[in-house]
C-alpha cells in the first residue's frame, strides 16, 4: 500500500492485502489515546472479498474500548464486494459493519463515493447484551457520508438484551447535541433478519437506514430491502429510521421496505418513523407491513411525531406521501396539522401526486 495518509498523499487501497493492512494500521492507533484514526485514505480499485472473513475496523471485543475512525475515506466510485462478517460476541458492548465506529462527539469521520455490494453479516449474540450492526458501521458519533450504498444481508442469532440492527449503521449518536454531520444520497438495500430472541422483554431496534439519537441530517436518501423481526421480543422495526430528537432535516427521501415477523404483544412496526423534532419534506413511503394488532394500534404508516414547537422550534412535514393500500393500514401517527397523506398503490405512481417535488433533477416515476 502505497502514500502517507496525509490529505495530498492518501493512503491508496488496491486490493484485499492492502485492505487488511489498512485494518493494521488503523487498529495499531486505536490501542492508545485518544483511540483514534485521523488519516486519509482512498480506494483505488474494485475489491471482491470472496472467501475471506473480515474483522470489523475498531472492534471492541479485541481488548480495548472500541477506536473511532476519524478520518477520511473516498471509495473513488470502487467497492468492495461480498465483504463477510462472521462473529459470535465475547463482550458487553460489540459493534459490527465496515467500521465497528465512526467519529466521536467532538470529532467526526468521512466516507463518501463507496458501495458496499452483497454484504453477508452473520452475528451470534452468545447471550451478551448488547450489540450494534450496520452495513457501513456499528455506530456513527460524529459523521460526514456521500454517495454511500450498501446491499446484501445481516442475519443476527440468539438471546440478547438489546440489539440495534440496521441497513445503513446501527446507531447514530447518543443523546448528542450539536449538528453531528449528514448523510446525502446515501442507501441500504439490505434484508436484516434477527432470529433466537428468548426474551419477551428484549428490545429489538431494527430499520433500514438507521436509529438516530442527534441531529444528523438525510438529504436525497433511501431504504430497499426486508426486515424480519423474528417473532420475539420488545421489536420497533422502521422502513427508514427512528429519528429521536435529532433536531434535524430529513427531505427528499424514501422506504420501500417489507417489514414481517413482529411480536405485536410487545413491539410494534412503522413504515417511517418516528421523527421527533424534525423538519421532513417531500418523502416517499411504500413499505409492505404485517397486519395491526387493533388492541394496542401496532402498525402505523407514517410517523412524523414533529414534537413540541414550542419548546424544540418550528418542525413540519411538508408534501410527504405514503401508500396506504401497501401498508394495509391508513394509520398516521403526526401532530395535530401536520401529517403525511396516504394514496393508493396508483396514486402513488403517479407523478401528479407529487405537485411540489422536482421531476427534472431529484425524483423520477
């Protein structure tokens, strides 16, 4: 691997050796304070990772707290495909994907022009509490990411307390303030299945982009995929994202999710949603969902849940649309005025549905 990790002289990434190496060199800094990778490295070729098993970058089962990927990555336009991740957890606390973390709270990582093609996650909890997965990363604190897809699948087995499991990353932030970064144009087409549940009061966080905990905005992003939420468990399963009190922007968007399998005595299913204290506008929603459970109103459609204006700021949602027969519910959980419309199948396919949303340079039907 040739360069020097500086901004003018990257590090250049090849082939699968050089990705390895990268692992290396990336893990020799997390081991010391302030457990951080700063560099700037660039993919230069196509990467098929066929027959090999990968460790995610900053694990933190490997002996010491999980290092956080600070630095720049540019995928050029390249990808890695078939990237396997094969892991039964050892700790507490593990996270999973391209990255274990990305960025801190006070400092953020960029990744921008990759595609991650045919992921194939395996992860056995082994009975340990708490896991985070995603296709890029376990958990984003801080982060700037462009261009960014992923495909494939993530399959989670056995008994846990709680798991966060998503196409996209698992978490991002934690009770963070502050504008932690964004995604632009940034996908998962993933199918996420989680299976081995024991515990009723597991709580299981499933989507596929992400579960939000700050202000990190989406611009001009979108779901695919499937989630199977295994039958068991406290289950909150979203097309798109839980978004909670990110104080953010969401726009120009869209979920095309089929969502099966939930524990409706103890969890629920939302096509998208919840996004409290965030501005949405022009979003499309058409995720396939199971049947409601009419004694606790388990499936919902869309939920905006903009939050108190008066004590988080002005939040609307503006020209946003769902299908309704897909979602085999008309269910809408929104404040007062401010709501989504559900359209039929039809309705949803045709363009003059969509009388504010851009057909020349954003969206196509």
């Amino acid at each position: 691997m040739t360069g020097s990790g500086a901004e003018l002289d990257p590090y250049v990434i090849s082939t699968w050796d050089d990705l390895i190496e990268a692992q290396v060199m990336m893990e020799a800094d997390f081991e010391t304070y302030p457990w951080t990778n700063t560099d700037w490295w660039i993919l230069a070729a196509d990467i098929d990772a066929s027959g090999h098993d990968f460790t995610p970058i900053g694990s933190w089962w490997d002996g010491h707290e999980s290092g956080s990927f600070c630095g720049h990555f540019d995928g050029q336009g390249h990808k890695i495909s078939h990237l396997t991740v094969n892991r039964t957890c050892a700790d507490e606390y593990e996270y999973f994907g391209l990255f274990a973390y990305i960025g801190d709270w006070a400092e953020p990582g960029y990744v921008k022009r990759l595609l991650l093609e045919d992921i194939a996650f395996n992860i056995i909890t082994d009975g340990w509490g708490w896991s985070d997965t995603g296709g890029l990363c376990g958990w984003i604190g801080a982060g700037v990411f462009e261009d960014v897809g992923i495909t494939g699948r993530i399959r989670v087995t056995g008994p846990a307390d709680c798991l966060h499991v998503c196409g996209f990353a698992g978490q991002i932030g934690w009770n963070s303030g502050g504008n932690l970064g964004g995604l632009t144009r940034c996908w998962a087409d993933v199918d996420i299945v989680v299976e081995g549940i024991t515990d009723p009061d597991a709580y299981i966080a499933l989507a596929g982009m992400s579960q939000w905990y700050c202000q990190m905005d989406a611009i001009e992003c979108f779901t695919k995929g499937s989630i199977d939420a295994g039958g068991v468990g406290y289950t909150a399963a979203y097309g798109f994202a839980e978004m909670n009190c990110p104080r953010g922007e969401l726009r120009d968007s869209y979920a095309q999710v089929d969502i099966s399998n939930i524990d409706f005595e103890n969890g629920w299913a939302e096509g998208f949603g919840p996004c409290l204290y965030t501005s949405l506008d022009r979003c499309y929603v058409a995720c396939r969902l199971p049947p409601n459970n009419p004694a606790w109103d388990t499936v919902c459609g869309f939920n905006g849940g903009c939050g108190d204006y008066e004590e988080e700021g002005d939040y609307h949602i503006l020209a946003c649309f769902w299908d309704a027969e897909l979602a085999g519910t008309d269910r809408v959980d929104d404040e007062p005025g401010e709501t989504a419309v559900p359209k039929t199948t039809a309705e949803m396919k045709n363009q003059a549905t969509f009388a504010l949303w851009d057909f020349v340079s954003t969206w196509d039907i």
